[in-house]
C-alpha cells in the first residue's frame, strides 16, 4: 500500500535530521499539495478531493479531515493569517474559498467563481485581515482576488490595474509560494510559456 508523509526537521545545523511525522495510506489522503505554518507550532496541509491535515503540536501529530463529504477540490493553496483561522484554496473547477476559525473542525464556503473560468494557484495574507488569490489569466487579464475582512468577503482586482496586459500568465499550479510581500510591495511569479 503507497502512502504519503510529511516530514520535519528541527536541526539547524548545515545538514539538516529529518524524520517522518505522519504518514497516512494513499487512498485517505490523497496527495499534500500545500503547506502552512503559523510561526507558533500549527501546520495545515491541503490535499486532494477536499482532504487537509492538522497538526497542532509542532507537527508531532496530526489530524486528517474532509472539508466536505465528496468534495472534489484540489487545495493547492493554504493559509493560517490568524490563530485558528485556516484557508484552503481549490485549483480547477469549481475554484473555491474555503475558511475555518476552529482549526479545520468546521469549514465554510466563502467565495465560488461564478464563471466558470478561474483557476486558482496561490494565497498569500499579508496581515490577520488582508489578503490575496492569485489564479490563472481569465478575460485577457490575470485573476487576482482581494480581501480586506480576513476573507469573509473577496473581490477581483479591476483588469485597468494590469499593465501591460497579461492575458496569458499563468502560475505552477501546485505552488503555494508565488506570492511574497514586503512593506507595502508584493511580487508575484508567473509564466506565460
């Protein structure tokens, strides 16, 4: 039976120790495609078909859950902008936002494309209350959504905010990490090959 794992490392010498602290059977899990990290000892993975794990303790343990019964979404993108309060973001169809402020026991749904076209890649919270999804180039213009109320509410950023037009970018879509900020300036990486 294959299965997967996550692995830490708490060595800060040049070569790092690493060892084995969850690993769950293929088919409960699916595969990780995004990991988050609260600075104070929470993590919070996003898998396949709706699957997300929890580790409270330093990663020590973890918990696996289902945001919703059947859900076929891909969370490539994950956040922790506050205590408790998690994300967890689809790529493909239907691109969703979801959000939990009980550390993944309970999710609700916060945003959907209602177009049918999005296809999200990254999150990026620069505080506990704004924050960002980068997705795929829609309508000639690159998809970005934002939140200023710790993502109860997103709206798309206006396509006259893009110069020059960037109707072909796109990100990878199983990095959580092209989006960074410094200050008030925040970079993102794309691709349009």
């Amino acid at each position: 039976l294959m299965g997967i794992g996550l692995m830490g490392c708490a060595s800060k010498t040049a070569v790092p120790d690493w060892e084995v602290v969850g690993e769950w059977p293929l088919d409960s899990l699916g595969a990780i495609m995004a990991v988050a990290h609260d600075g104070e000892g929470t993590y919070f993975a996003g898998g396949v078909s709706g699957w997300t794990a929890t580790g409270t303790d330093h990663g020590q343990n973890w918990t696996i859950s289902r945001v919703q019964e059947n859900d076929s979404s891909h969370f490539r993108a994950v956040a922790i902008p506050e205590k408790n309060a998690f994300f967890a973001v689809s790529a493909g169809q239907p691109a969703l936002i979801y959000k939990s402020v009980d550390a993944g026991a309970a999710w609700r749904l916060m945003h959907r494309d209602s177009t049918g076209l999005d296809f999200y890649d990254a999150l990026h919270f620069f505080n506990g209350v704004k924050g960002m999804v980068y997705g795929d180039a829609t309508d000639s213009t690159s998809r970005i959504l934002l939140t200023e109320d710790n993502g109860e509410s997103w709206k798309a950023l206006p396509s006259d905010r893009f110069s020059p037009n960037q109707s072909t970018d796109h990100g990878f879509a199983a990095s959580n990490s092209l989006i960074s900020s410094f200050g008030r300036k925040v970079w993102v990486a794309t691709s349009n090959a």
